[in-house]
C-alpha cells in the first residue's frame, strides 16, 4: 500500500525537509525551554521554500497534494514536533485555496470568483514570503464550524470584522490570521486574511503551556478590524463545501504527531542499543518487551493512516470516513503510549531535563485536546 503513497516526487519533498531535521532538532529543547517560537526553524522553511510547498504549480508553488503534506509534516514532526504544528497552520490555507477547493467541482461562477481571489495569496506566499496562521477555536464548542461568534460586517472595500480566536498558534509570528466568520443573515462561512499589523488586531495572555510550548498559541483579538476584500481567500460557501466533500483536512493535524512517535522510538533505540552514550541496554528482556509493545504501537498507527492517505480523496463513503476517524483516534492516543512506554523502558534518567523523552513525554499529552477529530464521532459511526 505505501509503494502508492511513497512516490519519487513526495519523497523528494520530504527529503528536503529531512535535511533540515538535524538543526530542527538541536534546536528543539531551547524552544520547549523558553516557550518561545522557532523562528530560527521558519527562516530555514523559508529560505529551503516550504513557504510554497502547497501553492499550486500553477501558481508558481511546489504543488504538494494532500498525501505529499502528510508524509512532509510527519517528517518534520519527527525533528521538532512544535515547529510541525506551526507549519500545519501556515499549509492548511494553501491546501484549502488550492488543490481542495479545485477538487470541489465548483459551479463555474463560483470557480470564476475563486480564481480571481487567488494569486493575491499565492504572491503574498511566493514574493511576500507571508506566514500564514489559521486559528479557528473560539472555545465556545467543540469543531471548526459550530459556535462561530466571530462577525464580519460588509463595507465599502471589504468586512469590518470583530472577534476572539483562541489557541491562535503563530500568534506573534504569522503574517496574516485566516479566521472564520459569519455575515449577518447569510450561513455561509467566510475565510477571511487579519493582517497582523491591522489597526483592531492584538494578541492577549501567556503562553506557558504543558507541552508544544513554541507553538505560542496565545489568544487573537479583532476589534472592528478593516479587512480589505482581497483578503477573503475563497468565496462564501466554498469552506461549507469542503467540510461537507473533503472532511481529511480536519486530519492534518494528526501528522505530526504521527512523526513524534518515530522520533521517541528513535531515541529509544539509540538509548537500548548503547549509540547514545550509555552501556547498551538491549539484551534486558523487560526492556526489549518494551521496545516491542512501542513498536506494534506505531505500526498501528502508521499503517490506518497510511491507508487512509490511499484512498484521500472528496465525497468518503461512510467505511472510508470511519476509517479517518480511526485514524485520527489512534496516533493522537498512540504517541502519549508510546512516549510513556519509552520512560518506561528508559529509565529514570529519562525524566530528568534536558532529556527528549521527557519533552517528547509532555508534547505527546497535547494531541488529547484536538478537536473535531474525537472518539465522539466514532462512537456514533454506524449506529444510527
């Protein structure tokens, strides 16, 4: 199954992003250290451009489809899992204005319209080099779309929008805040760009969190903020649509944690096998029944998602939407098992800072709080 998801031209992207890994990964505990933000690790995006990993050929970009994304944001999840997340949000806007929304099958007013907002953003990507971010949480209910309380008025050029975003990862980094929103009257979802520097714009609270602590995921803040109309990236009715036809965005998430599982059983390995500076402690048969249950815990969780990212695709019958969901649900739940597997086998040792395994223990927990994907909606799947 993974011959047709591992082409030559996916792993071409993720081997550019594997040779950045190393610098990611020194540089991971200062970031989890200080709660502060991997710039450093955005400049390397930046310069190696991944800024345009999504943006369609087209349009200039890299052309990355959806599996391409996956396989890239595990990859990097396995260097430094904050700075996947990150990524995740700047990507998500690329993905949804680009190769989901033309996968749609728009009516021909709707794809006209949308075509004609598009380079704005993608020259804000190519030439700008833009940061994106993607804060939809309001903390009023759980999933993307319900309890929207954001509202953007319509005026002459573009919305006067007010409202909260919470979780708003980037928040001192991103370029430009992609909210959702609602007009008055009208149930169509806007997807609307809050210039950072808007006059109405400001960032509120600390940000010291468990773990993912470079993500900077404080709360965003619109008061009556002038959004010019170019900054509306895809025309009302188009997000309804991919929430309804293309539900795996809801997934990306899941593929950096998906990459922190490889990268606790990395250190694992390294730790067992004596490559880490210490006695080798691989002929321990606790500690090898350990390794093993560690093992079969990702490649539980690597071969559902690998699968589904096989059949990825719009309209998902209901076994292939159960299936993402199962997927979701299993490496968010497996990368805390696998982490506390690995102090386990570890040791005490392993629980002391610097340690990655203890950064890697905490990080791990943070998949628990990601919403929509839940066990709630599996729990449902085929009984009514």
């Amino acid at each position: 199954m993974s011959d047709g998801i591992l082409t030559d031209e996916r792993m071409v992207f993720v081997e550019r992003m594997a040779a950045l890994g190393p610098d990611f990964a020194a540089r991971a505990a200062g970031y989890d250290r200080d709660a502060s933000f991997p710039y450093e690790n955005w400049d390397d995006l930046k310069q190696a451009g991944f800024l345009e990993l999504c943006v369609p050929k087209s349009a200039g970009g890299w052309g990355a489809d959806f599996v391409a994304y996956a396989l890239v944001a595990e990859e990097l999840g396995r260097h430094c899992a904050t700075t996947a997340l990150t990524f995740n949000m700047h990507s998500a806007t690329a993905m949804l204005a680009g190769f989901i929304s033309d996968e749609l099958e728009l009516e021909p007013e709707m794809l006209a319209e949308l075509d004609r907002r598009r380079p704005e953003l993608w020259r804000g990507i190519l030439e700008d080099r833009l940061i994106h971010s993607q804060p939809f949480s309001e903390g009023v209910a759980p999933g993307a779309v319900a309890g929207v309380g954001t509202r953007a008025v319509p005026v002459d050029g573009g919305y006067r929008v007010t409202g909260r975003k919470i979780f708003a990862s980037l928040s001192g980094a991103a370029n430009i805040h992609n909210v959702l929103a609602l007009v008055e009257g009208d149930p169509a979802m806007r997807l609307i760009g809050i210039p950072a520097d808007a006059e109405g714009v400001r960032i509120e609270g600390d940000w010291d969190p468990l773990g993912m602590r470079g993500t900077d995921s404080r709360n965003l803040i619109m008061d009556d903020v002038f959004v010019p109309l170019g900054n509306e990236w895809i025309p009302p009715g188009v997000f309804d649509a991919m929430v309804r036809r293309f539900p795996y965005f809801y997934m990306t998430l899941s593929f950096a944690y998906l990459g922190l599982m490889r990268a606790i059983l990395d250190e694992t390995r390294s730790y067992l096998s004596g490559s880490s500076g210490v006695e080798a402690r691989r002929d321990n048969h606790v500690k090898q029944a350990g390794w093993a249950k560690m093992q079969l815990t990702y490649e539980r969780a690597q071969s559902v998602t690998y699968r589904v990212l096989g059949e990825v695709g719009t309209d998902p019958n209901k076994d292939q939407l159960r299936r993402a969901w199962v997927a979701m649900v299993t490496t968010m739940e497996g990368a805390p098992e696998v982490a506390s597997l690995a102090i386990q086998v570890c040791g005490g040792r392993s629980m002391l800072r610097p340690n990655k395994l203890e950064q890697y223990y905490r990080d791990a927990r943070c998949g628990a709080t990601m919403l929509p994907w839940s066990v709630d909606r599996l729990g449902r799947a085929g009984l009514y």
